[in-house]
C-alpha cells in the first residue's frame, strides 16, 4: 500500500478511491468489451464462454492500463496538477463525462423528434455529434467540480472553447 501511496504522491487516505476507481473502471469496461467480443464470436453459452471472458477481460485491462500508465507519462508535464493521483480523477472525469454526454443526447434528440429514421443518417448522425459536444462542455466542468478538479477543468474548457472560435463567449 505504502507503495501505492508514494507512486501517486497520496499523502491522506481518501485519495486512495482514485487509483482503486480508476483500476475498477478500467476493469468493468475490459470486461464489457469482452462479452461484446463473446457475442461476435457466437461462443454464449458455450464451454467457453467464462474461459474466453476471463482471459479477454484480463488481456484487455492489462494493455488498457498499460496505456493509460503510458499516458501519465506523456502528459504528466503538460497538464499542470499538484499531486500524480488529481491525473486519474481527471482521466475518469474525461471518460464519464465523454460517456455521458453521449447517453443523454441520444434521449433528447428523440425527445425533440429527431430520430434515424425521420432523418437522412449522415445529417442525424452530424446532429448526434454537435449535441454530443455540447453536452460534453458543460458535462466536463460539473464533472470535474464533483472530482474535484474544478481549476483544471475550467481552464481546459475556456482553452477548448476559444479553440473553436467561440471566444467572444467567455468575455
């Protein structure tokens, strides 16, 4: 544990949940590609569906944490934190947030009436997008204020935004 703790610069012990959250998130989602995987192959409910789960879900936490590790390294210079452990609850900010705004889109454009259907699919799925993004600006800064990365996030939002030529927003 103590190694844990110096690895990600924890000086109390409520900033362990970071490390252990993000191992458990990588986990889950290794594991749910594993079963999308199960299912292309047709091997549900098969002998060897728990053997090909297992070893699917390890091999892809392993490179997803491998990469993510990986990642640390590259922007443990650019992004300008306190403490090594505030890159994971930034990583998890960005992947629930991305998620998110994504899962809320898709029910407000129905509710709206745009569907695939009543849509020309390139023109719903460039919809889909925009609203996507949308959602994810202002999804990133809550996130990141419950994480408690509020400073961070609100500077990478305004940098986002006059990026997109959308700086006369923040005046």
């Amino acid at each position: 544990m103590e190694k844990i703790k110096k690895r990600w610069d924890i000086v109390k012990n409520w900033q362990l949940l970071f490390p252990f959250l993000g191992s458990a998130l990588l986990i889950i989602t290794a594991y749910f590609f594993a079963r999308k995987l199960l299912h292309f192959f047709g091997l549900n409910n098969t002998l060897y569906e728990w053997p090909f789960t297992l070893v699917i879900t390890g091999t892809l936490f392993y490179l997803s944490l491998r990469f993510s590790l990986w990642c640390f390294e590259k922007l443990k210079n650019k992004w300008v934190v306190e403490y090594r452990w505030e890159m994971i609850a930034i990583f998890i900010v960005f992947a629930v947030t991305g998620s998110t705004s994504l899962r809320v889109g898709r029910p407000i454009m129905h509710y709206v009436g745009i569907t695939k259907e009543n849509l020309q699919p390139v023109l719903y799925w460039i919809l889909y997008i925009i609203v996507g993004l949308i959602f994810y600006q202002v999804f990133l800064v809550i996130f990141g204020w419950l994480f408690g990365q509020f400073k961070f996030f609100w500077s990478f939002e305004k940098k986002m935004i006059k990026r997109m030529g959308l700086g006369f927003l923040l005046r």
